[in-house]
C-alpha cells in the first residue's frame, strides 16, 4: 500500500482526496429521510417525464415517416405516369406490314 502511495501521482491522490470529500459530503447531507423520498419522488418524475418525451419522439417520428412514404408514393405514381407518356404506340394493321418486299 505505501509503495502504492509513493508511486501514486500528485493529480491522481488529489482526485481520490476530492473524491472522499465529496463521499463525506454527500452522507452527511443524505442524513435526513425526507430528502430520500425528495430524492425518489424526483427519480419518479423523471421516469415520467423520460416516457412523455419517448411517446412524443415516437409520435413525431411516425408523422415524418408517414409523410417520406406518402411523398415516395406520389413521385412513383408520376414517373409511372411520365414514362407512359414517353412511350410510343405503334397500331398498324396486319395488311400493311404484308405488302412489304422480300
């Protein structure tokens, strides 16, 4: 443990020094019951809160995805239509194409 302590570096005891520290701050202001349940009830809320927001972004989500697949759904339909356009329609009948010479 001492040979620990001298090869430790000065930046790394004074975080473990912080560290303590704050540990020791930290129980003595956790002493009270009420800030444990203050503690709970501000974990619950956040729970809550955590859900509100997922629904929300799922909801948001399922509205731009329903729009990109509406909007692909019309450009499919209007190429559809523009290469039908672009399309030549021979009718001829039968008698013409046979006079033809061999």
């Amino acid at each position: 443990e001492q040979r620990r302590e001298q090869t430790m570096s000065s930046r790394r005891k004074r975080m473990r020094d912080e560290l303590k520290m704050r540990e020791h701050m930290a129980k003595k202001s956790a002493g009270g019951a009420s800030s444990s349940n203050d503690n709970r009830f501000d974990v619950d809320r956040l729970r809550r809160e955590g859900e509100r927001l997922r629904e929300e972004y799922s909801k948001r989500e399922a509205e731009v995805d329903a729009a990109r697949k509406q909007r692909m759904a019309v450009e499919r339909a209007t190429k559809k239509l523009d290469k039908e356009d672009r399309q030549v329609r021979l009718k001829w009948s039968r008698k013409k194409v046979v006079g033809g010479v061999h």
